[in-house]
C-alpha cells in the first residue's frame, strides 16, 4: 500500500485465502485490506490518537437513510446522545478529492446534521464545519480534536 499523509500507525496484519486482512479496532474484526480501508484504519488511529476522539462514539460503515435510500458512512463519530459530531468519507488514495466528492458527503449529512465533515483520500484531508443558520460550510486549516468538536453543537 501506498505512504499516507498521516502519522505512522501499528496496524495488524494477516493472510487468509491469499486475501490480505487488516484489524479493524473500532468493529473488532479482520476486514480486506483494499485502498480506502488502508485510508480508513489511518484516520480511525489519526482520530484516537492524536485527536482524542473516543473509540467507543464511533461508528464505521454505519447505515443512513438519505431520502428514503440506504447509504453507508465510511466513518463518524457521535456524542453521548447519539447525535453525529464528525463525518468521514474515505476514498482510495487515487481519488482525487473534488466536488463530486463533497456532494456526496454533504448529501450523506443532510439527514445527520454532523457539526464536522472530513474528506480524506489519505493524502489530501478536507475538514469544513456547518454552519446550519447562515447556511454555509467554514472550510478548516486542520480538524478540531474531540473536546473542541462537542463545544460546535
């Protein structure tokens, strides 16, 4: 797999059926190791470690109804409440993170109403916060850490 743009992590590895596996921390289980999940388990390690984010309020591949379809999150974080935080969409490192890309995220929020949304394809990482008053995203130079975050609701 490719260097990412994040901070060097002690992921768990194995083989089975000439498939490689890789430790998902947060579902307690081996998942193949395809691109985006590579990106996926470095921002799961990058939101824990160096930004505090609790293990325990997150959520992966987490299932949403967007105007009556079914959608999966590649990753968010919730409050005590249940209420969405941060949302996460991973893509493989060779997808260039553009406007399709952010149209996707923000259609995946609209039922949500996360307070964050991170884009990352594990080279370039995106972060914006809603404002849902005036309508409109605050593109951010780095992504706030998890006590910040809660402060946004």
């Amino acid at each position: 797999m490719v260097p990412l743009n994040f901070p060097s992590y002690a992921l768990r590895f194995k083989n089975r059926e000439n498939k490689a596996l890789v430790f998902d921390i947060i579902r307690k289980k081996y998942v193949q190791l395809l691109p985006e999940e590579w990106v996926r388990q470095h921002c799961i390690h990058y939101l824990i470690q160096e930004k505090k984010y609790p293990a325990g309020r997150m959520l992966v591949e987490r299932e949403i109804r967007v105007n009556s379809l079914s959608r999966r999150v590649d990753l968010a974080v919730c409050d005590t409440d249940g209420r969405f935080l941060l949302l996460v969409e991973c893509k493989a490192p060779d997808v260039p993170l553009n406007q399709e890309v952010f149209d996707q995220i923000a259609r995946y929020n609209f039922p949500v109403r996360s307070a964050c949304l991170m884009l990352t394809n594990g080279i370039q990482h995106i972060y914006c916060q809603i404002d849902y008053e005036a309508g409109k995203y605050l593109f951010l130079k780095e992504l706030p850490d998890y006590s910040e975050l809660r402060q946004m609701l």
